[in-house]
C-alpha cells in the first residue's frame, strides 16, 4: 500500500516502456513452434476457435484479439474505451485507485495504456472459454496492462489467461492493473497461470466488486522461478449473498521471492469468503503467504487455509492469515501449517514399490492439489494437464 516501504519496492522509472512495433498476426497458428509451445503451457488453446475470444499482447503491442460469441465482447481496452463512452467513466480506475501505490501512479499516466476488455452480455451463460495472454519480449522494459472485465447480471464466463516471458531476459517489470465488476447472480471464474523469467519483476493490483448474488473464483498457479512477485488482490462483496474463492498454488525455486495473497472485504448479509493456499519452498526461494477477511456484514462467513512445505534448509515460509470482524454475527476462521515431507510417507510408498524420487514427486504432486470442481470440465482438465506438464519437468 501507499505510504509503506519493504524490499520488493521498485522505482518504475527504472524501466523504459516495452516496445509497441510487435506485428498483429490473423491467426495464432502464425506464431513459431516455440512461442505456440509457450502458450500452451500457461493454458492456452492454439487453436483459438475452440474459445469464446482470445487476446494476446506481446510488450506493448496487441497481437491478436478476436471475439467468437456473440454474447461475450473480448478487445483491447483502448477500442472498448472509444467504443463504450461509460466505461472511462464507470468502471475504469474506479476499485483499483490510481493514487494506490507507484505503479498504479506509473500505469495511470501512460496515455495509450494496453490491456484487455471482456464482458458477458446479461443473461447468457458462456460453456467456451475467454483466454488471454501478456507476453514479455524486452529486457530492461515495463509491461504495462490495464485490463477491465465485466459480467453482466446473470450472465456467467470462465477467463483462462497465461503470462509468460521470453527466455533469457535478465530484468524486466510487469505492471498489470485488473478491475473486475460482477453484477447481481452474475459469475467469472478466473485461473492464471503465471510462467515468468528469473529476472522479472512482476507487480499486478488487482480488485473485485460483487453485487447482489455475484460469484468470484480465483484459481493461481505459478510454478517456476521469478525474481519477484507482488499480489494481493482485494475482494468488496458489497451485495447480499455474494461468494469469492481464491485458490492459490506456489512452488518456489531457486532465488524466487513470492508475496502472494488476497484480501475480501464482507459488507453485504450473508457473504462468504474462502481462501486456500498450497505453497512449497525449495532452494533459496521465499514465500509470503498472506490472506485477510473483513467481516462486516450479517451472517458473514469466512475461512482462511494455508498450508506450506519446505524442501530445503535456505527457503523460506511465512503465513500471514488475518480476521477482522466488526459484526457479532460473523463467522470467520482460519487455519495455517508449515512441515516438511514425512519421512514415513515415503517410506510407505517405497514400500509399494516407488522409488524414493518418485515417492517424494508424488507426494509433492498430492499436496498441490486444486478443487477444480468449479470450473467446466474441458477446462479444469486443460489446466490440470499443464499442471502435471510443469511438475514433471521439475
């Protein structure tokens, strides 16, 4: 926040702003074998029909964006900010401040920022995927993203989006500001999948406004190594009624510092909060597993999980879980645990006929384990399969 300092501040104007001359492509089967390969690895389908829209920006540059339902607009938020007159005014800057900290200041004062539009049109539940990607070409540089989704009252989408870096790019910041409005008995299911480089800097502002009945879920992934990753995303369910779920699954590697957590603010009756985290340290990483819940509101209920595990004696673990109730009706709990392997477990599977590295990779793959029960089926697979890729190239 404003007004505090830690080890993770940055100075934004230490980065130039990434290049903008990237050329837009009519189909995603024209980028190279290794930049598809990259792409489908942070959950994105090649082949774009398959999806409701996809958007794709490499620095600052849109690449590709193309809208395939009638009921779900997907365009980069310059066309959406020219083409909507109420969007500038209703919803852009309006959860997340531009006074909220350096880069919100840095992101608000760029003219022609880039990022993605998306909204569902009321009423019309969307099966097929939204998908989008920011990609980082340019060493030294700032990516910087202003991204607006909205879904209309009892309207639904999933948004599958990836974020990824060139290989060998030794220092380089993503700013990346996402402002999500969900009206009444409307609901985003939203996973990202983060694959960056062990020279970025990575600091997205995120915040979510739920109206009456509204739905949130969060599903988060980042398995490999990264300088550093800021994220602490802030629910306001304002409407009776509304649910967020944040999932959260970290494996630390190498130098990796990971301050990663979410927050939900519960005004509205009846509102209801869970967050669960997987997080394991390996190497010399750190991670800051934090989480906050409010409660404010009648019969609000929340519930807070984190549980970690470290694999060496140079990482690090701190869960930070906080509650907050200002209600005598409120209902809010949290749970926090921090170990090692069990030697017993892999003793038990070796006993079954595992090799001791394959006993500890499965127990491993057991503890970071998501619900993916929320998500469409085609989708909670897609995502478990890039998964299991990542794991086993570990």
């Amino acid at each position: 926040m404003k007004g505090t300092k830690n080890e993770l501040d940055l100075d934004p104007s230490e980065f130039t702003e990434g290049d903008d001359c990237q050329p837009e492509i009519k189909s995603l089967n024209e980028l190279s074998p290794e930049m598809k390969e990259e792409l489908r690895r942070v959950g994105l389908m090649v082949e774009a029909e398959q999806s409701a829209g996809t958007y794709l920006q490499q620095d600052q540059s849109v690449s590709f964006c193309q809208e395939r339902s009638a009921n779900v607009e997907v365009m980069p938020i310059q066309a959406a900010l020219d083409k909507h007159e109420w969007l500038g005014r209703e919803y852009s800057w309006n959860v997340v401040p531009r006074d909220l900290d350096q880069y919100t200041e840095d992101a608000a004062k760029v003219e022609k920022v880039q990022g993605y539009f998306i909204r569902s049109l009321a009423g019309h539940i969307e099966k097929a995927p939204v998908q989008t990607c920011l990609y980082m070409r340019g060493g030294g540089s700032k990516q910087v993203v202003h991204n607006i989704i909205i879904a209309e009252e009892g309207s639904e989408m999933n948004i599958v989006t990836g974020c990824a870096a060139q290989h060998g790019i030794s220092r380089a910041l993503h700013e990346g500001i996402s402002e999500f409005y969900v009206k009444k008995n409307a609901k985003i299911t939203f996973t990202m999948i983060h694959e960056w480089e062990e020279g970025i800097e990575v600091r997205p502002r995120s915040a979510i406004y739920l109206e009456e009945g509204a739905q949130f879920i969060n599903n988060y992934v980042i398995l490999k190594p990264v300088k550093a990753i800021q994220s602490n995303p802030i629910a306001y369910l304002k409407g009776d009624n509304s649910r967020v779920l944040f999932q959260t699954m970290v494996f630390g590697k190498e130098k990796s510092y990971i301050d990663v957590g979410s927050r939900a603010i519960l005004d509205g009756r009846n509102t209801s909060a869970e967050m669960i985290t997987r997080a394991i340290a390996t190497d010399a990483s750190t991670i800051i597993a934090r989480g906050l819940i409010t409660g404010n509101g009648d019969n609000a209920k929340g519930h807070l999980e984190c549980r970690g595990m470290i694999l060496s004696n140079d990482a690090r673990i701190d869960s930070i879980p906080e509650l907050d109730a200002s209600n005598t009706e409120v209902d809010i709990t949290h749970e926090a645990a921090v170990g090692k392997i069990a030697q017993e477990e892999i003793q038990y599977l070796q006993a079954r006929g595992a090799t001791e590295d394959e006993a500890t990779s499965m127990i491993i793959n057991g503890f970071l384990s998501f619900d993916f029960s929320e998500l469409p089926p085609e989708i909670a697979k897609e995502t478990q399969r890039i998964i299991d890729i990542t794991m086993d190239a570990s």
